[in-house]
C-alpha cells in the first residue's frame, strides 16, 4: 500500500473510538483470496450462522428445476409468488402517496413491546394504562401511552421486552450521492465496471439467483421503471404495507430537504436485479420518501418478508442506537434460516452501524473499483465483508437512472450474489452466505473488513476451472457468540 493510503486511512480514522488499522495490529491473513473458514469461525456473524442447523436434508431446502424461472412479460408484476397482484393501473403510478400505507411515525410515548405468548395485548394495555395500536408480529405489539415515560413496563411478567419506538433511517445522507443521467440508457447499466468486477457474464452462465427471494425493505420501488417492470413480487393491497415507492413533495423530518430518500429503494432493488437478475425482489416499504421510519414498521416489515418466504433480507438502513428487541428478531431470522444483510453505514468509523454489528447480520463496507474500502465506509468491528459501492449506475423513479454511491449499494451486491451461490449449489440461503464468506478477494487495507470483499467467480465457478467444496456448517450449541 502506498504512503498516501495510509495517510488517507489515518485521517480517516481519527477520532474514532477503535484502534486504527496499521501493519502491526492488523491480521495479515486477509492476504489470501480464499479464506480458510475454519480460522475465523470465532467471528460473530459466523459463529452465528455456523451454529445454525438446516430441518431439511441437503437439497431439499429449494427444490430447484433445470431451468431458470422464465423472463415474466412486461405486464406482469408479482407473478412468481403466488397471490400476489398485477401491477396498480398507470395513473395510480409510484408517487401518489394515498397508494402507500401510512407509516407509524417514531415518537416517545409508543413502546414496541414484546409479549409471552396467549397474553392479550388488550388487556395488557388497559392494566400498564397504555393503549393497544396493534400486533406487529406474533408476539410483538406496539403500544402508545402517555406524555410521560411508563417505568414499570418491563416489571410485567407478560412482558418480555419493550423499549421506545426508535426510529429508523437510511445509512445517513453519506449514501445519497445521485449523479442524475438524462433518463434510462440500458446500455450503460448493463455495462457498467462493476459487472465486469464481478465477473456476472460467466457466473450467469451458472447461476442467476432463480427461486432465492430476496426482501428489500427500504422506501419501496417503482415497479413501472424499465429496469425492474415485469421483474418484481409485489405485497398485495390488501397487506399492511406496501411494495411501491411513494414520495409527497414535503420536507416530513423538518431537516430542510424535501424527499431526500426518493429513489433509494428503486435504486437497491435495480442492484439486487442487476446482479441476481432471476431472483425474486419483494420491495417492502419501512421508510418515507426522507428515509425516516420506525422500529415497529422494520419489525413489521421484516415479518412481513419471512411470511412471503423471504431467504434473504437486506436492509440498507441503520438505527442511531442498538436495540435488543430488534436483535431478538435478527437472531430468529437466522435460527430460521433467513440471512440479515445490512449496510455498516458511511462515516468513515471503525465500527459498523446497527444492526450490521449484530452477531446475526452480515455487515457490508463499500469499496471501489480498485478493491479500495471507499473513504466514507465504516469498517473494522461488524463488518464482515466488502462489496462495489461506488458509482454503481441503477434505476431512479420515473424512468430514470443515477450513478449511486455508499454502503446501501453495496448491500444489495452482497444480497444478491449470496442468492447466485444459493442457486449455483442448491444450498439453503445460510450455508450459501458462508460459502460466499469463505471464498473472497483481499481488501486494501488488509483487515478492513473480516473477509475481504466478495468473489462471486471464485466462490461459484471456482479458482482456475476447480470448483471450491461447499464447506459443511458444524452444529453448535447456540445462535449468539458467548
């Protein structure tokens, strides 16, 4: 590595409340291509999935045909997953706001509540003198009580946990660099460095991602735009939540721009299409058009996609703090066999954002086309591998297109080459995100992220026309590292 690299590195990191990386504390093992997955079994996310024991038999987890799904016609939306609807007519496009489900909006009197099972939530409500709104999952509710803070709720035997309902925001404003082009230009998309960086034309030729579903909670998407009409599984209407991207012209955060989130979530799905261009992308709207929700609609959302039979849930977002009942869910999405992939965030820290720090989510730094971890990435502690996040061209609403830039793009690449190695060795969406993780590429600097940055070539078609075994993922004893 260069002196300027270094010295670049250095001034990134200060301040920072970790170690900063350097060639003494640094774990020089990340030098090799591909990783030797027993050494680094202590790493939390691994140590987590490792421990996580499949109920079917190998090859039973998919029952994959011989051919990829067929390319649905352009006026059908949704098709792939059973029961859900046809695109809304032309004139209800994306960005009429009555379209969308309103958002629960984060306040300081509504307590996200988990509850033993058989308590009635009602009851419950009327005796701690809050008021019920309604069931976020099974066992989870959210409440709305007074002005002040109610400080014997979590003294309830009926309750398990409860904490305030926090709110929600997308990997900081660091990921919303939109170079605008003047409308779409196929072309350029499908050509872009980072197909080339990925090697997709020959891992394509092996695998696309067909039957893997992939969950994007995000702003929603815009399901008419060219890129991604035809391609995606919409929620219903009927459903609690919605699947299209919806903006209303209003500043709803106060903070002076006006729908500073539109186009993130039409921006991820592009991703997650470019790359795994045969999976099944269920948009899931948990933000407003200013990037803002709450922790009740991430957890609704994220029950939501495990009641689509999601395998793989990305979530390009992070909350300002960590949250226990959220980790509890993370942690049986993987008990489940539902891969967590989150964005480490984009301020230059040595340390990933939650919930990409949690012991059961992958985090994801951003690099650049050199294999460079890209300036304004968190690193280091949560994040576990690196994946292109600069200047990635991707659908933007309304028939248009942006060169994007953070970890909320890199994201969606991780999500959807875990969906090609799921496909490639009809493996369970787990031991496919494992398989990845072993077989990377170095990161520069060394040690930036657990595994270096993703190779879907190696890990799919193998090193020098040698397939790599698919490693078994040992039984263990628990989800969570000790």
């Amino acid at each position: 590595m260069t002196s300027f690299r270094w010295l670049a590195l250095a001034v990134l990191l200060a301040g920072c409340a970790e170690a900063p990386l350097s060639p003494e504390n640094t774990d020089l093992s990340h030098q090799n291509a591909s990783l030797n997955y027993a050494e680094h079994r202590n790493s939390p996310f691994v140590r987590g999935v490792a421990n996580y024991v499949p109920e079917r038999e190998p090859g039973e987890y998919v029952q994959f045909s011989e051919l990829d799904p067929e390319v649905l016609p352009d006026d059908v939306v949704g098709g792939r997953v059973e029961g859900l609807p046809l695109p809304p007519p032309e004139e209800d496009g994306p960005g009429f706001q009555e379209l969308a489900p309103p958002l629960t909006e984060p306040a300081a009197n509504q307590y996200v509540m988990e509850i033993t099972p058989g308590t009635d939530p009602a009851v419950l409500a009327a005796e701690l003198e809050l008021v019920f709104v309604e069931m976020l999952t099974a066992d989870v509710a959210l409440m709305q009580g007074g002005l002040e803070m109610v400080l014997d709720i979590n003294d309830d035997p009926r309750v398990v946990e409860a904490q305030e309902n926090d709110a929600v925001y997308l990997t900081h404003g660091e990921d919303l660099v939109f170079g605008f082009y003047e409308g779409w230009i196929e072309s350029e998309a499908m050509g872009q460095p980072i197909t080339n960086m990925l090697g997709l034309s020959a891992v394509h030729g092996v695998s696309k991602g067909g039957y893997v579903t992939i969950a994007v909670l995000d702003t929603g998407a815009d399901a008419q735009h060219p890129m991604l009409r035809g391609k995606l599984s919409l929620l219903h209407r009927s459903e609690e939540m919605s699947s299209i991207e919806t903006w209303n012209n209003e500043d709803d955060d106060g903070d002076g721009d006006i729908d500073e989130g539109k186009g993130h979530g039409t921006v991820v799905a592009g991703l997650c299409h470019l790359v795994a261009p045969k999976a099944k992308i269920l948009p899931i709207r948990v933000l407003n058009s200013d990037g803002v929700g709450s922790l009740a609609d991430l957890i609704k959302g994220i029950d939501l996609a495990v009641r689509h039979g999601a395998d793989i849930i990305n979530m390009s977002l992070s909350l300002s703090a960590t949250s226990s009942l959220l980790e509890s869910q993370l942690q049986k999405l993987v008990q489940g066999g539902v891969v967590p992939v989150c964005a480490a965030g984009n301020q230059s820290l040595a340390a990933a954002a939650f919930p990409a720090s949690s012991p059961n989510a992958l985090g994801v730094s951003a690099t650049d086309t050199q294999n460079l971890l890209a300036s304004f990435s968190n690193f280091g502690v949560g994040a576990y591998v690196g994946a292109p996040g600069v200047d990635l061209v991707a659908p933007y609403p309304g028939n248009g297109m942006v060169s994007a830039t953070g970890t909320s793009m890199a994201t969606p690449v991780v999500s959807a080459a875990i969906a090609l190695v799921a496909r490639a060795f009809d493996l369970d969406p787990v031991t496919a995100a494992v398989h990845l993780l072993t077989y990377t590429a170095p990161i520069d600097p060394i040690g930036a992220t657990t595994f270096g940055t993703i190779d879907p070539v190696l890990a799919i078609i193998g090193d020098e026309g040698t397939v790599l075994p698919v490693l078994p993922v040992p039984p263990g004893e628990g989800i969570t590292p000790p």
